[in-house]
C-alpha cells in the first residue's frame, strides 16, 4: 500500500508537470489530482522538489530499462543494436510529448524537465552505450574514429530532437517538419558509424 500510494503521487505529479509545468504545480494541485491529504503526501515527500526528483528518476530508470533490454539482445549485430537504440530513443521522446492545446507554450515550459530525464537516463546507460561501441568496433563494424564521436553526437540529438515529434495537429510553426525526420536522422548516424572496409577510413 505505501508503495502503491507514493508510486501514484509520483504519476499524477508527472502529469500536472507535464502539462502545467512545475513551477504551476503546487502541493495542493498534486493532493487534489491524487485524491490524496497533504498530510498522505508529505508522508512521503517533504516538498515538491523532492516530488520533482523522483519523477524525474523514475522517467529515467524506465528509459534505462527499454534501452537496456535492447543492448543485450545476444541475436542481435551491434549495426542491428543501435538502430533498434535511436529508433527507441525516438520512440521515448514522441510518447513524452504532451498532447494537449497550447503545445508549444507548454513544450518550452517543459523543456527542461525532459531533457534533464534524459540526460540523466544516459548518464547511467554510458558504460551500457559504450559496451554497445565496443561490439561495434571489436567486430569490425563501426569505424573505430566515427565510433569514438558518437556518444556526443546523440547527445545533441536528444537535447534537440524533442521539437521533431510533437503532433501532427500542434497549431505552431514548427509543425510542418515532415515525420520521416527521425527515420533519416538515425540512417544517417547508423551510416556514418559503419566502417568502410577500404582505405578511406576515417581519420580521428
């Protein structure tokens, strides 16, 4: 019962975030949306930062743990791997988005709670991510060099990539970039990864 009862504090409180913002949300908003007394939620959560940190771990251990299942598919290439790891990156980053009126207002509001989660689900999927390149360079299938580049590159590629999939129907400027964005972005690192087997290697 008390972990069913914080685990739902932390799921409404992951709602009213996403959609209000934090700094919107108040303690009172979390007990009313969770039916829940003020006095059940400081129980478990001293304040409404700390509400906030464990959203933001419990977002990021269920990235780690899709991510993670991906990695250690023993039937799968590391070429197979990483592709399967950006299209679930993807995947992630679309179903995070709020799907609501106002959607860019509330994306630039909640920006930064998103990117957070998932910096820090990469921060504890480095050694994992890495283990993934060293397959990849081990079995001659990654360009060492290219290889080398990565992690930094899908970095910048996650801290972006959140205005590539928002809904067809967001009413702002930014809602015409064509859904196939995703698709080319990963050939394109997928690709750019692959070693050449011929003399032009790339060069570190």
């Amino acid at each position: 019962m008390v972990s069913r009862t914080r685990e739902k504090l932390i799921e409404v409180a992951r709602q009213l975030f996403a959609y209000k913002g934090v700094e919107n949300t108040t303690m009172n908003d979390i007990a009313a949306a969770s039916e829940k007394g003020r006095r059940t939620i400081y129980t478990y959560f001293k304040n409404k930062r700390e509400i906030y940190n464990a959203v933001i771990e419990q977002q990021s251990n269920q990235i780690v743990d899709r991510l993670r299942s991906i990695v250690d598919r023993q039937e799968m290439t590391p070429i197979e791997k990483l592709r399967s790891y950006l299209l679930e990156l993807f995947k992630i980053i679309s179903q995070s988005a709020p799907r609501a009126e106002g959607y860019r207002r509330l994306l630039l509001r909640d920006h930064k709670r998103v990117t957070k989660i998932f910096r820090l689900a990469l921060d504890k999927e480095r050694a994992l991510f890495n283990e993934l390149i060293r397959q990849g360079v081990d079995s001659g299938m990654f360009d060492r060099c290219q290889a080398e580049r990565l992690p930094a590159i899908i970095s910048c590629v996650i801290s972006s990539s959140y205005y590539y999939t928002q809904p067809e129907d967001s009413e702002n400027e930014m809602s015409g970039i064509p859904q196939d964005h995703p698709e080319q972005i990963i050939d394109f690192l997928v690709e750019g990864v692959k070693a050449c087997h011929n003399d032009n290697q790339h060069k570190c």
